[in-house]
C-alpha cells in the first residue's frame, strides 16, 4: 500500500515513516519543513537504504496537493503535518486554527476526489481537559480544550467524523496520542525541535547535554505523589507502530463509512520528576534542574486506559519510558556539536 504521510519529515512521522516501510508499505513524504528540515531525509535513509518520494509542500496549498495525488496513486494517507505547541497556540491562536484546520479541509476533499478511502489522522490527548476520572478512556467526555491547539485536535475529529457519515466512501481514525518521546535506536532520527523546546524530553537532554543551563519543572504543588504533574509517556517507535495497526484496521474494515478513536498510551503515569530520575539513572548525568512556577495550560495528570487500541488493534506499548530515555540521551549525543 501507498501511503501519505504528511509531515513525515517531523519526529513522529519520520519514525511512522521507517516503521512503515520495515512493514512493506511505501511511504511519501509530504512537509512543509517548517518544523523539520532536510537532514531527517537523510537520517531516514541512513535507517532503511531507501530516498522516499518527497514533497516539499503546504497541506493548506490544494493545488500542489492534488498534483500530488494525481502523480502518485495513494491508497491511504496518515496526517501529522500540523502546528503543535501548547504555550504557542496560546499566543497566536489564528495560526493555529487556520493552519491544523485547513489542512486537514484540503486532504479530506483532496481524497475525496481521488477516491483514496483510508484516513489516520494524528489527535492528542488534550481533546481530554483534565480529565475528572483517570485512567481515560475513548468515552471519557472531552472537555474544552486547555489550548487552542488541543482545541484544533477536537474540532478536527468533529470533521472527520462528520465528513465519514456524510461521505461512506471513506474509512478513518483519531489515534489520540499522550506524550510522545525517545528517538530511534540507530540514533538517526530523533526529536529535533527548532528554537527553545517546549516539550519536556528534548529540554532535558539539551540540559544535560549543556546546550541549556538548567530545567525549570513547572510546579511542584500539584494533587500527586511529588507534586509535579503526571503524563503518559510512550515510546515514539512505539507510537509509529500503532500508525500500522490503524491502517490495516482500516484495510480489513468492511464498514463503508467507518471511524473510530482511539487512545494511544501506555497506561502507565509517571510524575515529571520520576521522569527526571529515570533519566539521571538511564545516561549517567545528573541534571540540572529547579521547581519554577506551574505553566498556564497544563493539565494536572493524564494517563491512558489503553484497552482498546490492545484489543481491537492488537497493539500494545512494549518499550519503557527508560528506553524512551536512553534513545533520547543516545540521539542528543549524536546530534550534539562536540565541544
Ligand atoms: C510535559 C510535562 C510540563 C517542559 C503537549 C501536548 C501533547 C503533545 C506533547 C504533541 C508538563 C512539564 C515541560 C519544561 C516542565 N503534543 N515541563 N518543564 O504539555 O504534556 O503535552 O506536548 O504531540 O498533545 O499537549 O508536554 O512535554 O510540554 O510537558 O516541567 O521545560 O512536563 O509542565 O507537566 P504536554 P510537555
């Protein structure tokens, strides 16, 4: 099967994108680069031997995208490319709206046209507000997004889900992700954030790799074990291999106007400091870190009831957040300039 996968110059679409090919698809690559670069192509490479098709192209732009189609005859397509930092949305909130949401307008009627019927499409987490009952599952009610990037996951779903009763000729799902980190084990693709990273792994191991002077960990006075706050933190391979297992879904899936979500977690929580030691035990290092104020936007704890995506899919986490770790740890050390 041909497949698209747009933003898969990005960290979890690149891993999606090798794990996809070691599964006899063939993948395209379609990115925009604005939160990526060239350098993951070749790290890609280096991975399987191979140079995928590549688009340097928008998603919002419908007219490069339907050349796309018409060259390339895809049979599904699985949707990364998408704006995704909680504390930026925040600030810049049309950017936010019009780029996720627009996007995800031109693939749907793009795929519409081409009669491509198999759809992924990358949700998170965050569709869930703090949730009042843990562990979540796929019927905990969503609630008003913390952001209005976690806002463009849930109207983005009400789309497609809307667009699939409307349209039978099209089968798709909402994998809702939880905190994806690590790196590949060969140390050739990685998370590679551009600028300052809001994300807590990548800040971490820039720390202690001594790009960065120090962690703030945002707030330690919250309802939990240490106070810090509680995330379900998956291998990003791990999370690639999912991407599989929700297009085969769809490849079986003999209901004409299928859709379903489904959260993809490892149903196990871990404060941010547990994180922290994990990390210190995993690389060796001991990091320099301080207890700042709370972020505005976080949610207090979240963490998975992965029953589903186990029974349904057949898939389940198998690396731990130590792997995920030790994969990042290997991955900035590659990465990092030697001094
Ligand atoms: C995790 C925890 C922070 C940085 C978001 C999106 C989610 C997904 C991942 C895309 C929080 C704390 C962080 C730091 C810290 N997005 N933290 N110091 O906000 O849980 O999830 O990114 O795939 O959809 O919602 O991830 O890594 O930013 O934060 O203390 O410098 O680490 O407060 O508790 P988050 P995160």
């Amino acid at each position: 099967m041909k497949i698209l996968v747009t933003g898969g110059a990005g960290f979890i679409g690149s891993h999606t994108v090798v794990e996809l090919h070691e599964a006899g698809f063939e993948p395209v690559i379609l990115d925009n680069l604005y939160n990526s670069n060239r350098e993951v192509l070749n790290g890609i490479k280096g991975i399987t031997g191979k140079d995928f098709p590549f688009y340097e192209i928008d998603c919002n732009d419908i007219e490069k995208v339907r050349a796309v189609f018409e060259k390339e005859k895809f049979d599904g397509v699985i949707h990364f490319a998408a704006y995704k930092a909680v504390g930026e949305s925040v600030e810049k909130p049309l950017n936010y709206y019009e780029n996720n949401i627009i996007s995800l307008l031109v693939l749907l009627k793009v795929m519409k046209e081409y009669n491509v019927d198999k759809f992924v499409f990358s949700s998170s987490c965050t569709v869930y507000g703090q949730p009042d009952a843990l562990p979540v599952t796929e019927s905990t009610p969503r609630k008003p997004a913390n952001s209005p990037y976690g806002n463009t996951k849930a109207i983005a779903e009400d789309i497609i889900r809307d667009h699939v009763h409307s349209a039978p000729g099209i089968k798709a799902i909402s994998l809702r992700y939880f905190n994806p980190i690590g790196a590949h084990k060969t140390s050739l693709i990685g998370e590679l954030p551009n600028g300052v990273p809001s994300n807590l792994v990548p800040f971490i191991t820039q720390t202690a790799a001594g790009l960065r002077k120090s962690l703030t960990v945002f707030g330690s006075d919250y309802d939990t074990a240490d106070g810090t706050c509680v995330r379900d933190f998956i291998h990003v391979v791990d999370l690639a291999k999912a991407h599989l297992k929700a297009l085969q879904l769809l490849d079986a899936q003999t209901e004409k106007n299928y859709y379903d979500v489904f959260n993809v977690g490892t149903g196990q929580g871990y404060t941010v400091l547990e994180l922290i030691n994990t990390f210190e035990k995993v690389s060796g290092e001991k990091l320099n870190y301080s207890i700042g104020p709370r972020r505005e936007g976080d949610v207090e704890k979240i963490y998975a009831q992965s029953d589903k995506v186990n029974s349904v899919m057949k898939w389940t986490a198998e690396k731990t957040m130590a792997d995920a770790l030790l994969d990042a740890w290997n991955w900035q050390l590659k990465i990092t300039p030697k001094k």
